[in-house]
C-alpha cells in the first residue's frame, strides 16, 4: 500500500492499474467483460457433435444454426487472450472447417 497523507485512504498500486479504484478508494467496480461473436463453419453432417463440444467450453453459448453447418457462437470471457484461446479450440475441434472472429467488444459495465 502506498502511504498517503492526509489520513486519505491508501491506493493499492496494482488496484489502481487495474482500474479497481474509484477516487482514491477501493469499491467493487464492474469487472470488464470481453464479448466476442465468431462465426463457424462445420461439416453439415456433424454440426450437432460440433454444438455439443461448443456448448461444453466455458463461456460460449450457441445462438444461432443452419443446417448447411454454419453456427454462430457468442464468447463471454474475461480477458482477450480468454477469448482468443476459446476461438483456437473452436477452431481445432473436430469437424470444424473454420472459426472467424466476426465481432468483438469488451463491456465494461
């Protein structure tokens, strides 16, 4: 903790950096969240394998399927390398002919 005069309260460097302090003083602030829509690209034949597996990885919703093999995933994590590891095993699960990142943002509030 850093000392600060004043009998002010004392800022925690790393909750400072982290964007964790309000006007000098610890609050529970939001935690930004990463949001992230890819598009994929299975074989038609196996797109409900393909689902399944994606359904199971953390933060990952299915919310849209055509039958031609295409899904649109939707990442929820909580930083981008989160989200980039999360679309590389999208993109190496079985049956998956490609993973594209369409949209990404992240939220913070």
């Amino acid at each position: 903790m850093a000392v600060v005069p004043d009998n002010r309260t004392a800022i925690d460097r790393r909750s400072f950096i982290l964007g964790r302090t309000i006007h000098g003083r610890d609050k529970a602030v939001p935690v930004p969240v990463n949001i992230a829509s890819v598009l994929v690209q299975a074989k038609p034949e196996h797109v409900g394998a393909v689902e399944a597996a994606i359904s199971m990885l953390p933060g990952c919703e299915i919310h849209g399927r055509d039958p031609k093999g295409k899904l649109v995933v939707v990442i929820e994590a909580l930083n981008t390398g989160a989200v980039g590891t999360t679309l590389n095993t999208i993109a190496m699960t079985e049956n998956v002919l490609s993973a594209a990142l369409v949209y990404h943002a992240i939220d913070t509030g």
